[in-house]
C-alpha cells in the first residue's frame, strides 16, 4: 500500500478518495489540519502527501518532506501556485489535477453572475419574512451585453459558451490563445475598457497577480461586475473595496479571496473575523461571497479523487511516468516531461 498524508481533509472528500485508494492500493491517513511548517511532521512514515489549494507547501516543508523519505506531493487542485515546485525539483515530485468538472467552476461563475444582476440572493431574504416588495429588485437583461473573459482554457471556454447562450457579445483575453475556437481576443486594456462584465479564468502567476488593481479598474466601465471563480490574488481587493465605495464598480461576485487560506472551508459563525477588508467586502450589498465551492459538486469531487488517486499510483509503478506531473526541468511546468516521455528526475 502506498501510505499518504491527506492533509485538509473535509467530510466530502473521504468517501470517493476511500473508494478509489482501496481499488488501487492507495491509503489515506486524512488529517483535518492544513499543511504548513508546524504539521509538516504528520507526513513522517508517509510515501505522499495529498494537498489542496490553501496547505502551504513553501521550500521549508518541501525540505521537510524530502528529509521524511516522501517522494510525491499529489495536488488535488488544478493550481500550483502554493506549492514551490522549482524547489521540489529533484528532491520530490509534484502532480495535479488539471481538469476535474471545468463546468462546474464555469456554471458556478454563471450562477453567481445571475443572482448578482437579477438580485436573487435578496428577494430570497425577502421572502423568507414575507416581503414581497419589488423595490431595489430591479436588474439588467444579459443579452446584448459585453463580457470579458480574461483566461480561455477550459472552464474560459466553457464559460464563454455559456455566455454566447445568453446572447452576449464576447472577447476575451489569453497570452496563449487557443486556436480555431472562433473567440474574438483582444488586448488586456481594450477588455477592461469595453466589458459590461468581466470574468477571470486565469491562473495566478508573478504576471498575473494584482492584474486587477487600482489601475485596471479606472480604465473600466462604470458599473461593471466583477466574476472571480479563479485565484484570489488576481484581485487587489483594496482597490476593488475602493472601487466600489467609488460606484466605478456595480458588482462583484467572488468564489475566492487573496488571504482566504485561513478562513475558507471553516465555520466562521461563532467568531469575530479579523480580516476587515473581507468584512467590509461581505457588508456591501453589491458584493456576493462564496467560499470557493466552484468546484463542488458530485461529478467534480469524483473525478478528483480518480485523477489523484491515479496521478499517485502512476508515480510509484516500474516507470514512474505521470501525464500530470509538474516538472520545473525545463522551466515550462507542465510541458516539458510531456514532450520528453520520461521521468522529470
């Protein structure tokens, strides 16, 4: 059996990651704490470690898990951007997931979309204490309108569909964009400049982070929604508060927050949050917060745990070739092995 530290493990997650580890010799030790400097040792005895997007997987724990004799850190997430994958190589090995349910997230940007324009979310809290009044309800049809779409891989793409249902004019920004796939790009500040709505689909990188700061969201649109169902630090979120109080922007619906790492995925109720900005982000009433559950649905959290669980059996067969490994060999992450057919090290 290959022995693995699931670290941040919730309720959901067992089930389908107990049933794929025991058809393929994969077992979980689930721990409820996140990864960081002070658990790194609950991997000691482990072969992997399985993370998600908020352990912190730094060159202190790396160096850590190295020392323990683990050999694979196995992401369950698309992004890498928590895990120090240049210090990894060649002392232990990174895959993840690259696609799960790309129309969850996409579908779930959708739905936030909606409920913000067509203010859904408070004619429910009307509702419920039977107030049925129309004022302050009144929303914009989507159709005709322009959105941006700042990323177009797979859940881009399947967001700009979504978006051309509706009938909405779409253009869409990607240094890489993708071929043949009929979408209109155009440069970054053209995007902030014609969008009624903008969405991102990007992941973060050193380019990418703060690409919505101060400065973006002057040369928008007044009244504009802002979608993030990708990283929270592709948002300044002090300028979007700004923006905001400055009615430049008419809304913003978020699945993700720059410093949510120890706030989302916890019941919160019973306790006073000592982040002010989100605080003041959740107070406004233009502003919808979900707490990054794009992802989650049933088809999504299936296919999750059978990638995983397959990325981590694929390391340890004969060859040791995984498709979804993350090498920095090379420097193109996730290419480079792909292109060679070999181990990364």
């Amino acid at each position: 059996m290959i022995k693995t530290a699931f670290y941040d493990a919730k309720e959901y997650d067992k089930p389908s990651f107990e049933r794929y580890g025991g058809l393929n010799g994969v077992e979980f030790r689930f721990l409820e704490t996140k990864l960081n400097e002070d658990t790194v040792a609950l991997a000691r005895g482990c072969d992997a470690v399985c993370v998600f997007v908020n352990d912190t997987v730094n060159a202190a724990v790396v160096d850590r898990l190295y020392e323990y004799g683990v050999k694979l850190i196995a992401l369950r997430s698309a992004g890498y951007n928590n895990v120090d994958v240049q210090h990894a190589y060649g002392k232990v090995h990174v895959v993840h997931v690259p696609a799960y349910s790309p129309y969850a997230v996409a579908e779930h940007a959708a739905a936030l979309l909606l409920t913000s324009v067509r203010r859904i979310h408070k004619a429910y809290n009307r509702t419920r204490e039977f107030n049925f009044s129309l004022n302050g309800l009144t929303g914009f049809d989507l159709h005709g309108k322009t959105v941006g779409v700042v990323g177009t891989g797979k859940i881009g793409r399947i967001f700009v569909d979504i978006c051309r249902g509706f009938g909405m004019n779409v253009i869409a920004y990607d240094r890489f964009p993708a071929k043949d796939s009929g979408i209109d790009y155009v440069p970054l500040d053209e995007l902030f400049e014609r969008s009624d709505i903008l969405s991102l689909h990007c992941p973060l990188t050193d380019e990418t982070r703060h690409m919505i700061d101060a400065a973006a969201i002057e040369k928008m649109k007044k009244g504009v929604v802002i979608l993030n169902t990708s990283r929270g630090a592709l948002i300044d979120a002090e300028a979007l508060l700004e923006g905001i109080k400055a009615r430049k922007v008419g809304a913003a619906c978020l699945d993700v927050y720059e410093e949510e790492a120890d706030i989302f995925f916890e019941d919160r109720s019973g306790h006073i949050l000592n982040d002010d900005l989100l605080s003041r982000l959740i107070s406004m009433p233009n502003v919808i917060v979900t707490s990054h559950q794009a992802f989650l649905t049933e088809e999504a959290l299936n296919n999750i745990a059978e990638t995983t669980v397959s990325n981590i059996r694929s390391c340890f067969d004969n060859d040791g070739i995984c498709d979804n490994e993350l090498c920095y060999r090379c420097g193109n992450i996730e290419q480079c092995k792909k292109a060679r057919r070999e181990r990364c090290f």
